[in-house]
C-alpha cells in the first residue's frame, strides 16, 4: 500500500507509522493534516482507533498491561537497519526500552510488531522478541502477586535486572520467628510468645488475602492505613476484643521496628497510629480462697501435683514456665543462710531473686529428687496443669475462673503487698523491667488499706503522746 493511501476508517500509513515512536498522550496520534475526514470527527476515530488496538480483555481488567515493539528510525545503522525498541504500558503509565536488535524497517510489520518473511534473521529475531515478551509478562505477575501495585518502570526495571529487591513484611516475619525459634530452644524466650508471633503471622497471611488479594506487601507500602485496615479485620473478621487487638498488633509493630533498625524502612508507620489497652480488673485469689486450696481434700496424687505447683507459683510469683524450668542450680543460699531462687524470667531475661517462704520450701522438698533431668518438680503440659487446678479448685468450693497466670497476680497482691511488702521489693522479686507493670498485677486489698491505716493511726497518737496536747 502506498506510504499516504488511507486505509478503511480513513487513517494514513503515516499515522500508523507515528504510533510506533514513543508518545506521551494518546491525541497525539490524531492530527488534522494525518486525518482524511473532518477534525470535527477526529475523537471518534481515534476512540475507534483504540478501540481496535487493545484487546477487550484488557480493557475490562482492573490493571491494563501490555508490551508492544516498535521501530526507532530516527536512528540509521550504516547497513541500513535501525534500533527495534520495546514499550510497556500498565494503567496508562508508559515506559521504554532497548531490545538490543535492529532490523531492516522494509521488513517491519508494524502492526504486528514483528519482522516479515521465512528468513532464518527473521524467525531468529522474533524469536528473540516472543522471549522477552514472555519474560516481561512473567515479571509483571510476580510483581502484581508479590507487591500492592504494579507500574511500568517496576516491570521494565524488573526486566533488564534493575529491580532493587524489596523486603517485604512476611519475608521479615518469617526470619524473624526462624530467629526465635532458635532462641527458644536455647531456653532464652518463652515457647508461648513464640505461639503468639505465629498465630499473628497466620492472621497477617489472610488479612493479606481476604483485603489486598495478595501473598506479601512490600515494606514501603506499610501505611497507617494498612495497620487500620488489619485492626478492623481483627476486630471484624476475628472477633478480637481491644486487649488483643493490641497484643496482636505489637508483633507487627516489632516487624517495623526491625525494618527500620536495619534501615529496609525510612518512615515508620506506627508514628500516626495509637490504639490503647483497656483497663482490666486482674483476678487473684484472696487469703480465704488459698486457705480453701491448701485445706482441701482431694482425690489422688494427680490432684496433689496439680495445687502444690499452683501454690508454689502463688507464694513465689513464678510464672508456669520459669516454675517448670527451675533446677537445683537456681536454690542457692546466701549470707542469711535462707535459700533463695535466682533466676532469669524466661519472658524477659531479668534476673529474679525471690526468698523462699516456709511453705514453698515444704513443697520442694516433697518433690526434690524425683526428676532425673535435674528440674525440681516433674510439670505435667500446660493444658493438662491448667485442667487440673481447675478441677481442683472446684472441688475446693472456689468458684472464681482459674487461671495459672492467676498465681502470679496472687503473690504480687495477696501474698506480699498485702504483707506490707513495699513495691519496688516486689517488683524486683517478679522480675519485672519497670515498676509500671507492677502496679498493673498489684491490687490495695482491704485488708492492707485498714493496716495501713491502723498504723498511720498509731502514728499520730504517738505525736500526740510527745507534744503533751490534744487537738
């Protein structure tokens, strides 16, 4: 056909032959000289133009994507050919990009974007050219699946190697329970926060799912409105009350934080966030419930096991697992010749020093002796010892609920701040980093308040004695 024949929908070769150079808005390809009808009528056709280019699939996609080749004759080789460049469209956002080819433009189909003829340089260099169309497209899904949003310099960038590898959140994650998992075989952080990094872990997997639709996040597109997203989808799908919604999202804001420290993230995201713990009323067993405890008459041996490690906990203020992993090595005596637990919380690694009352004493020697691994007491799994104490509790008249984390708020405010031991001594003995969290365990009973009363009491009588007067 000749170069300025028209074609049926009255557009010139010329025209066509234009659409192959690099454009950055699509009226570019209309003008009044390259049109054969009326300017008047000049969108239509190219609505009409676009119409046919791009295939209805891709119109109809949420993401546009496509890849076409076009020739760069504005540059001449001296045999003859010219450059065959490479365009990637996504969303409207263009991009280019040398295929490192050149043909004869005599052989170019520009329609097609491919080289005409049987040639053995023909079929070799659209050969070449489905390759790298393969590939690009293979980099276009790995990044829609692997990120949030995909654009055309992410794909070309991708394409020629240029990509700068992201961290992503669950790549974080992952690494970051591989690293505590080791710590907790080596007996320096708890197996139970390890159970909670991974039940977020397995939240965070699905709320990326069911919200974004895809597998992993790119840590730069972590937003205060992501975290928003995930509290709602805690609150909503998982039905999470405020105190565990915060629980649940620290692991998250621990993730940022290893971000950032290893400078992966620039900005941190939690900086415009806040959500607040709900006060709590913190359950703990009154003197008249231990003496309910320690009274009863139970069943068998099981049952005996079962209160006597409960008991410990409440008048050492030992957490279940530091009681379990407690050894002969932890008893030691010191200058007041009274034996005394040293310790380091397994949750913290603070060291805990705690005086061993008579009757947590009595119950080490019931027990001393029997575990061959050199542990003082032979624990049963925590399911199996929190189902017991329940049991046993039970058959003891209490009818509070029973938890063993109970036992520790019961030392904490029955058995030593009740006794008059100051807090920051109790705070020391609990292992606690700050004093703050002790108030949280620590409860005034009324027994204390009266005491404390009485001896203010006593006090001022005493001033009144030595001023000789009366107010």
């Amino acid at each position: 056909m000749p170069e300025n024949a028209t074609n049926g929908y009255g557009w010139r070769n010329k025209t066509l032959r234009n659409s192959e150079l690099p454009t950055t808005h699509a009226k570019n390809l209309v003008t009044e000289k390259d049109c054969a009808v009326p300017p008047r009528f000049a969108y239509r056709h190219r609505t009409l133009h676009q119409l046919i280019l791009k295939p209805k699939k891709l119109r109809t996609m949420k993401s546009t994507f496509s890849v076409i080749y076009y020739l760069k004759r504005q540059v001449v080789k001296k045999d003859g050919t010219v450059p065959v460049m490479g365009r990637i469209t996504v969303d409207g956002s263009q991009t280019q990009f040398s295929c490192k080819l050149t043909v004869d433009p005599k052989l170019w189909d520009t329609k097609s974007g491919r080289v005409t003829g049987r040639s053995t340089a023909a079929l070799e260099t659209n050969r070449m050219l489905d390759k790298m169309r393969v590939r690009i497209n293979r980099h276009y899904q790995e990044i829609m699946e692997r990120d949030n949003f995909v654009t055309a310099e992410k794909v070309k960038n991708a394409f020629l190697g240029l990509e700068h590898r992201y961290h992503t959140l669950m790549q974080v994650y992952r690494r970051h329970n591989e690293d505590y998992e080791k710590q907790v075989e080596a007996g320096m952080k708890a197996k139970g926060t390890l159970e909670k990094y991974r039940i977020v872990y397995k939240h965070l997997q699905e709320f990326l799912d069911i919200r974004y639709h895809v597998k992993d996040i790119a840590l730069k597109e972590l937003t205060p409105a992501f975290i928003s997203d995930f509290e709602m989808f805690l609150r909503t799908d998982k039905h999470c009350c405020t105190n565990t919604v915060w629980l649940y999202v620290c692991p998250l804001r621990t993730m940022v934080f290893i971000a950032i420290n290893n400078e992966w993230l620039t900005r941190d995201p939690f900086r415009e966030y806040e959500i607040k713990k709900e006060e709590t009323t913190r359950s703990f067993l009154t003197k008249e419930e231990i003496r309910l405890l320690m009274d009863g008459k139970l069943k068998n041996a099981k049952q005996e096991l079962y209160r006597d490690l409960y008991l410990f906990c409440a008048f050492t203020g030992l957490s279940f697992s530091d009681m379990r992993n407690l050894t002969e090595e932890n008893i030691r005596t010191y200058f007041d010749e009274h034996e005394w637990i040293n310790i380091n919380r397994q949750k913290t690694g603070v060291v805990s020093n705690i005086r061993l009352l008579d009757i947590a004493n009595r119950i080490i020697g019931k027990y001393r002796g029997l575990c061959e691994n050199g542990k003082i007491f032979p624990v049963p799994h925590y399911n199996t010892c929190l189902a017991g104490i329940r049991a046993v509790a039970k058959r003891c008249g209490i009818t509070k609920h029973i938890t063993w984390h109970q036992s520790r708020h019961t030392a904490a405010t029955t058995v030593f701040l009740s006794n008059g031991v100051p807090i920051e001594t109790v705070s020391s003995m609990l292992g606690h980093k700050s004093i703050k969290t002790t108030q949280i365990y620590a409860k005034i009973t009324k027994e204390k308040l009266n005491q404390d009363m009485k001896n203010l009491a006593a006090r001022l009588n005493s001033v009144e004695e030595f001023a000789g007067c009366t107010i």
